[in-house]
C-alpha cells in the first residue's frame, strides 16, 4: 500500500487494487490536488491514511468535513462531493461497492 507510490506532482493518481466488477477497491495518492464535484453511481467508503484533506458537500449548504491519517467516511452513492483540501502527500483508500450491498 506504501510502496512504489507513482509520482502525483501534477495530476492525483488512482490506481485499482482489486476490480472485480461490484467491487473495487483503490488507492489514490494527492498531493495538494482538488477535485471537481463527484456524483457517483455507486456507494464509497474511503479512508485516509496518510496525510490530511477536506470534502465538501455542495448540496448540504456549505458542510464540510476535515480528515486526517486514519478517519474514514461513507459517501452513500449520488451524494455530491468535492475535496476542496489535500495535503502534500494524501494517501487514501477507497473502496466502491453497488449501492444497498451488505
């Protein structure tokens, strides 16, 4: 997970760890990157594992929530969100899942 992390000077890098269709699982690494508004079709869980960021909730009047090294949250899908803050490095870990999946 901490090994061999691709260089994200530019651009953040996502890189599938297992896609076995209903699920996957993926690392991304941030280095001061924001990100445009994500509407997902499906369920995330997302933990970040090193570093630090914050996620907005455009549709929820300005929420935000601040993350650092070992918090995690569930973003159930079409829940509008954007990280507005990554730190320099960010390491999260995302896991996508069909929506309603137990």
């Amino acid at each position: 997970m901490f090994q061999k992390l691709p260089d994200a000077s530019e651009f953040e890098c996502e890189e599938d760890l297992l896609d076995k269709g209903a699920l996957r699982i993926s690392r991304i690494l941030s280095r001061g990157q924001t990100s445009e508004v994500y509407e997902q079709d499906e369920d995330e869980w997302v933990m970040l594992l090193v570093g630090e960021a914050e996620i907005a909730f455009p549709d929820e009047g300005g929420h935000k929530i601040a993350l650092r090294s070992g918090d995690f949250l569930f973003l159930q899908a079409g829940r509008r969100h954007q990280v507005t803050r990554t730190s320099d490095p960010c390491l999260w870990l995302c896991v996508f899942f069909a929506p309603g999946s137990e």
